[in-house]
C-alpha cells in the first residue's frame, strides 16, 4: 500500500472526473484520479458530435475528452490507470479510506465517485459497429442531427417514449419498436405520443440487424408473434432499452436507489462521510456532459467543506 495520504481520490475520468480533477488541483486539495483505461473521457469517447457542449459546437467525443484531458495535464493532474476493486472504510477520529485496485492500494481522506453510467447494448449486429455513426442511446444529445430524417427508437418504457416525442418534432418519420405489444411508459406520455401523427409503433418486434456501411442505411427488425421480418430505411437508430449505473466496487458502502444509483443531492454528498458521487453515476433526472462536469465542481466543493470542519 502506497504511504501517500490524498485528500481526494476520484474514481473515474469521464467528464465529472476530469471536471472534479482540475477544480481540486485548483483549490489547492492533493489529489488523483484512477480509472481502469489509461484513455480518459468515459462514454464522450464513443459519441461520434457533440452540439450541445458550450463553446464546442460540432466537436468530436474524442476530440471534447482530449480537450478536457490537456486542461487536467496542463494543471498537473495526477492520473493512474488502475481497475479499482474495492473501497474499504478505516475511519477513525478522522475519515480514511482505502482503495484496493490491482496494482497497489491508495489511502485518502475522501473519495467522489465518477465511474458513470452505461447504456444496456441490444446486442444486435451492427450495433457496436455503428455507434456515433447513426446508432445513439442519447436522443437530446444526437437527435439535431437527424432534422427532416426518418428515424427508429428502441424502448417501451419512458426514457423510450420520451426520445420518440422529441424527435418526432425534428424528423419527418419516427418508428418506434417495441418487442412487447403495450408500452410501460407513464400514462400520459403514452397520450402524447399517439397523438403524433410522423410516430409509428411497431409492436412485438425486435431489431435483428442493424444495417449500414459507414453509417445507419436501416434495420432489419423481427415480429415475435408471426416470425415476419422487414426492413426499414432509417438514417439514425436510438436505443433505450435502459441504463446500468456502474456501482459494482461499492457493495454496500453507500445508499443506492432500486437501479442502482447512488443516492446524492445537488451537494453530491452521499450517505457516507467522505464520500461524493458525481456524474451519471448519481441519482438525478438529466444526464449529459455539462451536468457531470457541474457535478464535478460541486463534489469538490462539498470535499473542500468536509475537510475543513
């Protein structure tokens, strides 16, 4: 185990790790940031655009996480490539922990966790081989993109229904395909929906393929009741078929909700002393980039407030 006491370590270098990393070195905190790849940005990396980052228009995922990466670098920010495996509570009079990772162990006063969230895959083929070249799980990030196009949405519950009414208001046709044959989306979205008239449901179907060479050309989906297959023309694919937190390190550590979410409110504080979440990790109703890296700014806050009291 290292001899080095942090005063935060922060597990995760998407962007409210990076976000939380650059505001500790600036408050003056001792501070490092460990994440299994030794690539920052988290999911930012597989987004093919990102439009709605302010002061980035159209940038690359991969060039906004290299862009936050150089800020983090030019400050001094620590980084390990380390696959944490567990966080264990040694407090005393005094907060500390031990983070146990594959290489060595650190010691710290507090910890924010950033280790995010990701999107569950369809498995279907083509799907990795198209995401952020028509294939999205993010509608509100990605559906500018598709103005006047025809569109599918993969879902039934309300992140799904939720994607099909906004982009219907953008795209001249939106499909969206559910593999059961009612929607468990809330009641009165279900009514904004059907009342669209560019939104067409497909029910119990699933998408078997997706198709496209350099990007989305169609899918090719699969009728569970009669064994029909068809083929569609779309242009982009949105995929809601839910989100799993990646909260496997903490066991029972802190208060998660029944998915899995870490229980923290706006001070990103959670039910342990020493202990922040930021990011898509934590329990909130928006998840994008700009809300991360503010969660990042908050944790360290709250971090700077734990430390001195």
């Amino acid at each position: 185990m290292g001899n080095e006491m942090y005063d935060v370590l922060i597990i995760g270098s998407g962007p409210a790790g990076m976000g939380a990393a650059i505001y500790a070195v600036r408050a003056g905190l001792k501070a490092a940031v460990l994440d299994r790849s030794p690539v920052s940005g988290g999911q930012v990396l597989s987004t093919y655009e990102v439009d709605n980052y302010l002061g980035f228009p159209g940038i690359s995922g991969g060039d906004l996480s290299e862009a936050f990466r150089q800020h983090a670098d030019v400050l001094g920010v620590q980084f390990f490539t380390a696959d944490v495996q567990g966080v264990e509570d040694c407090s005393g009079e005094q907060t500390r922990y031990i983070i146990h990772t594959d290489k060595v162990d650190f010691q710290t006063r507090t910890i924010i966790i950033a280790t995010g969230a990701s999107h569950s895959l369809l498995g279907a083929p083509g799907e990795r081989e198209l995401a952020g070249m028509g294939v999205s799980y993010c509608a509100t990030c990605d559906g500018a993109f598709y103005r006047k196009s025809t569109v599918a949405v993969v879902g039934g519950g309300d992140v799904a229904v939720e994607d099909a009414v906004f982009l219907a208001g953008i795209c001249e046709k939106v499909y969206l395909i559910h593999r059961r044959n009612q929607l468990r989306a809330a009641e009165s979205l279900q009514r904004k929906l059907l009342s669209l008239e560019n939104v067409e449901i497909i029910w119990d179907s699933e998408v078997e393929e997706i198709l496209g060479s350099e990007m989305v050309e169609g899918i090719r989906i699969h009728n569970k009741k009669n064994s029909g297959k068809d083929t569609l023309d779309v242009e982009g694919v949105f995929i809601a078929v839910g989100i799993v937190p990646d909260t496997s390190l903490l066991n029972d550590l802190v208060e998660m909700d029944e998915k899995g979410y870490i229980i923290a409110d706006e001070s990103c504080a959670t039910s342990r002393k020493g202990i922040f979440a930021a990011g898509d990790i934590r329990k909130k109703p928006m998840r994008q980039i700009i809300t991360a890296v503010a969660d990042g700014a908050n944790a360290v806050h709250s971090v700077q407030d734990f430390l001195n009291h």
